[in-house]
C-alpha cells in the first residue's frame, strides 16, 4: 500500500495497513529561500516519514507583491506577523490585481514545491499551502477590512476576484509541476473576524469556486479551518473534503463540533506535550 493509497483508503472508511499521519511545521529560519526551505522539509519528512508533505511557506508569501511587509518577529508558532499592511484607504484596494506567477513571492513557493516533488527522498503526495481570498484580504489591510465590507463593499469584491485569479493561476501552476493536492487555509470563518452573512457573501463563494476548480486534478485537498468560534454549519456545506482544524479551544464541545464539520478531521498537536493529551 502506498502512503497515497493510504490516505484515500482511510477517508473512504477502508482497512489500511496503518493509520495514515502526516507532521508539518514552520521553518522560520530558512522560510524566504525555496532550496533552503526544501531541504528543510525533505528533511523533516524523511526523519518523520509523513503519509503527505505539506509545503509550509512563509506565511507572508501570498501577499508580498501586493505590498505587504512581514515583522522580523518570529512568534512561538514559526509564522510572522506583518509590520505593514498595503491596503491602508479604501483606494488601495484598486492597488490588488492579478499576480504573474513569474519573479514573485507565489513563484518561490512554487519553486519550493519542484524541488520537493523532484526529490527522490518525497514518496507521497507534495502539497502546497494556500490561503483562502478573505484570509489574504485581511492579511493585506488588517483590521480595516471590516470597514471596508460594510462601507466599501466593491472595492473589496474586485480585490476578492484579483486575488482568486491570482491562487487559480498559482494551482494550475502546481499542478503542472506535479503537485498532487492542496493545503486550503480558511481563516475568515469565524465569527472572531466576520459576521455568518459577510462570510456567505465574500468568503464561501470564492471557497467554493477554487475548491471546484482544483478538485479534478486534486487527489488530496485538506480543508484547514483556521481559528476560534468557527462557523462550522457553513463549513460542513463544503462538502467531500478531509477537513483539518485547530484544536477546539475550552467551551467548545469537541465531539460536538466535529461531527457538525465532517465524518474526515485531522487534528493539530501545536506543541508536542498536547499530544499527551489529545485522545484518539
């Protein structure tokens, strides 16, 4: 059985000779050069030997060429925080367009990925990690992006369908270079960020729209629900995906929660003493 075989047989419900794993992490250090960071994470996956490699970029990539700046702060989790948002006025918004995947930010990713899926050490799927459109949005203008929903609701919309353009061209891109599935990060469906009806408005459709893009050339897409008060009623309508998420944080009921998402969690351990305590 091959680590690929694996995977899909599990979420199928199938026998499978083990349960399928898969580790991943930040490389902070080494995360602004791809060969660096792809001999990290061959590294990294042949001492641990994971079911699937995901590509862990700088968490600034996808935003970079729009003006973005990350902090040189490395918080405790491996990603930085930006110390300069490129949206800063509603006029900025007309500023986010369509990114070439030529001597780019999204092209070092995608160079990271090659030199992975290249690799004779890689014996199962090469993923990349992509963050979702209203994820990117509020990277790119921080908090003001709730402003602008409710007072700029078109400017935001045309960034929205920039920035999609943008991730679809970065997929086909992986996609001929033999990736094999996709790490999609959702950030925005929590009701920490966005009311239910902001995120049915600007964050589901383009969800839904990359999701079913990718989906025919897709062998593995992993739903990353990212965040604390999820909104996990419209999450579960996106439907025949694995889904990962977060921990669930105190006062929320795990089981509860999990089986409102989908029949298919992958659990986060952020720090290797949770493990103790994580049950499966």
């Amino acid at each position: 059985m091959t680590k690929l075989e694996r995977v899909l047989a599990a979420l199928r419900r199938e026998p499978t000779d083990r349960p399928p794993y898969a580790f991943w992490r930040h490389f902070p250090d080494v995360d602004h050069n791809p060969a660096a960071l792809a001999q990290s994470t061959l590294r990294f996956h042949e001492r641990y030997q994971s079911d699937f490699l995901k590509v862990t970029p700088t968490g600034g990539y996808a935003v970079a060429d729009w003006g973005c700046v990350e902090s040189s702060e490395v918080l405790p989790d491996g990603h930085r925080p930006c110390a300069r948002h490129a949206v800063n006025t509603p006029e900025d918004w007309k500023k986010i367009r369509p990114v070439k995947m030529e001597s780019t930010a999204w092209a070092s990713h995608l160079e990271t990925i090659i030199r992975c899926v290249v690799d004779r050490r890689v014996d199962c799927p090469t993923i990349p990690t992509v963050f979702s459109p209203l994820s990117l949005a509020r990277k790119l203008s921080g908090d003001r992006l709730n402003y602008d929903l409710k007072e700029n609701p078109q400017a935001v919309t045309d960034a929205l369908e920039a920035i999609t353009e943008t991730i679809l061209a970065f997929m086909d891109a992986c996609f001929r270079e033999s990736a094999e599935g996709l790490f999609y990060s959702v950030q925005a469906a929590s009701t920490a960020f966005h009311t239910e009806e902001e995120y049915r408005r600007f964050g589901e459709p383009y969800d839904r729209r990359i999701l079913e893009a990718v989906r025919p050339r897709s062998k593995l897409t992993i739903l990353h629900c990212h965040g604390e008060r999820l909104m996990f009623d419209r999450l579960a309508t996106l439907r025949r995906l694995p889904h990962y998420r977060e921990p669930v944080k105190a006062g929320l009921n795990r089981q509860t929660a999990v089986l409102k998402l989908c029949p298919y969690v992958i659990n986060a351990i952020p720090q290797l003493r949770d493990l103790l305590q994580i049950v499966v």
